[in-house]
C-alpha cells in the first residue's frame, strides 16, 4: 500500500512523498512523483521520535506515546524485567513505543549504581575482571540487549582501572554491541574516549573540556544530550557546563542525540519542550534537532511500526515539534483520504 503526504523527514527533509506500508512496517518510497496512489494524507510525517536515553521502570511507557515519543532506548534496567518488554515489532499493538534495551548497567564492585538507590539491585551488573564481562556481555546479548551500557561514575564510587576498562568495551565491540557510557567525574569523559566508547550517556557536565579533547571526540563519539535534568533555565553550574560543552562539540561536527534520562526527576513523560530549548541554545538549529529525534531514519533499511505526524506543513520552528503525534500505521491510514 502506498501513502502520499505534503511532506516528510527521514534524515532529511524528502519533500512531498510516497510512504509505502508493508507487512505492517512502514519506510520511505521516495519523492511524490506523479505515481497513482491509495490515499493522502494533509500532514508532515517524520520518522518516530526517539528519546534515546530513558529507563522505564520509572515511568508509564504508554504515556511516552501520547506525549510524541514512538522510539526509546532504555539504558539500564533489571535485565529480568526489560527482558519482558514489548520489541520493536509488537509494539504498536501494545500502547508503548518501540524499545531498544541496554538491560542492565555494567559497573565496578560497589560502583554506581549500585548504591544509588534509583536502580534495583538487579540493575547494577558488577563486573571484576574481562572473564565476568564476557560472560554478562553475552548473557544481556541473548536476552535481547542491542547496547552496552556501563558506568564510570566516580563522584559515586569505584571505577575500573584504564585496562579492565578496555576490556569491558572490547568484550561489548566483539559481540558487535555499541557501548554507552555514564561518565561523571573529573576526567572520566576522557577515560571514555580512550577506552574507544562509542557514545556518552549525558553531555558531560562534571568539568569544562577543553577545546582539543572536544575536537578529537567530535571526529569518533556521539553524544546524548539530557541537559534538562540538570534544570534548564537554573543557570545552575551542571546546567551551564553541559551547553557549553555541547555548544563546541556540535560546531565541531559532533552527532547528538535528544535524550532525557527520563525517570531522574521530575520530567515531562513524551517530548520534552525544556530539552528542545537547551539543544537551541546549543546552538543545533531545527534539521540539527530533527537529526538528534531521528537516529538511523536516513537508513535505506529503516522501517517502523509507528511514525510521528505534524499536521499542516512542514514546520519552521523548534517550538511546532511540541504539537506532533505519535501514530500507529492503521490510524495513518484512517487519516488518509
């Protein structure tokens, strides 16, 4: 079945198009060209968007999808829990947004966060030596993990030294697991990028980078933003620190992405206005943003069971996004005439 709309965004803004949906997966047929058609639909479709740092034992998922957000990468649960969870291809029957899973988070004996009190027990997966990450590597792997998330937190306690740290992320780059890295503390983003960790959890807030660190990261790691729980418009130092350095590594051509930790504080549950406000004063203009809310949708392969519609035209301001709905395919259909 093919779909016209007035216009659309998957890594890019596609002009009028054609969407073609089949085996209830929907991905981008090219420009509006003339071809006959089964419906239109007067709107702005852009692929789902993906809060890519959450963690939803915290939170009520469907609520998630009546407030925008249709993707979601949960970045530490217990493994046992998120195991049980909707995947990619029964979300749209089940109210929540498509899920990607860390499951838990690997961290040193007594490291963060296994004495924070957010997490259950089960989350924090402590790791001693390259035998025991091999072995939770490939146990989270077989439960459904598609990233590896672990903890360099020492503001909260123990860290692993720089060669249990390597292994760690070679054990994850082995079993083809990209590595996510809360890093807090001074020098632990740099530690990250040494150890060849692909993406950083939070923009780093602990310290100022300095301009060549922020350069060379730039080339190699992606960053997800969170800036609003350090309190956007706080003018608090965490706050400050982070659009700061987020401010430089997107100049330098560093890739973003829109994500909250939803479930650390009070945050709104969908798309979240205040993190849009930061990422501006970031500096990333409103295609910058549309990139950050839409990893991987330029992927000729990319499909989805649920996509995020505006009505009306393409819009021109960040502040537009705020009115955009998730949709599942058959109410995309029923909207068409």
């Amino acid at each position: 079945m093919l779909l016209t709309c007035d216009d659309a965004w998957f890594g890019g803004w596609r002009g009028p198009s054609i969407l073609r949906i089949e085996a209830g997966r929907l991905s981008y047929g090219g420009p509006a060209d003339g071809t006959e058609t089964d419906g239109q639909l007067a709107a702005t479709v852009f692929a789902p968007f993906t809060d890519s740092h959450v963690h939803l034992g915290l939170v009520d998922p469907g609520a998630l999808v009546v407030g925008g957000i249709g993707r979601v990468v949960d970045l530490g649960w217990d493994p046992a829990l998120s195991t049980s969870w909707p995947t990619r291809g029964t979300a749209a029957d089940s109210g929540w947004p498509e899920v990607s899973t860390s499951g838990g988070l690997l961290c040193a004996p007594r490291g963060y966060p296994s004495r924070s009190g957010w997490a259950p027990a089960a989350a924090a997966l402590e790791i001693a030596d390259r035998d025991a990450a091999r072995t939770t590597l490939e146990g989270l792997q077989d439960h459904g993990a598609t990233v590896a998330k672990i903890t360099l937190n020492s503001d909260a306690g123990p860290v692993w030294d720089d060669d249990l740290l390597v292994a760690v992320v070679d054990e994850a780059h082995r079993l083809g697991l990209p590595v996510v890295a809360h890093a807090q503390g001074l020098g632990q983003t740099r530690r990250a990028a040494r150890a060849g960790v692909d993406a950083l959890a939070h923009t780093p807030f602990s310290e100022r980078l300095d301009d060549d660190l922020v350069q060379d990261i730039a080339r190699r790691m992606t960053w997800i933003s969170t800036l609003d729980i350090h309190g956007y418009g706080s003018g608090g130092v965490a706050f400050d620190t982070a659009v700061d350095n987020l401010t430089r590594f997107h100049a330098a051509g560093g890739s973003v992405l829109y994500g909250t930790d939803l479930g650390n504080g009070p945050l709104p549950v969908g798309l979240n206005g205040r993190e849009l406000a930061a990422l501006s004063r970031a500096g990333l203009d409103l295609d910058a943003i549309l990139r950050s809310l839409t990893p991987g949708s330029a992927e000729a392969s990319f499909d989805t069971r649920l996509v995020t519609v505006l009505p009306g035209p393409r819009p021109t301001t960040v502040a537009e996004l705020a009115q955009a709905a998730v949709a599942t395919l058959p109410e995309l259909l029923a909207g068409a005439e």
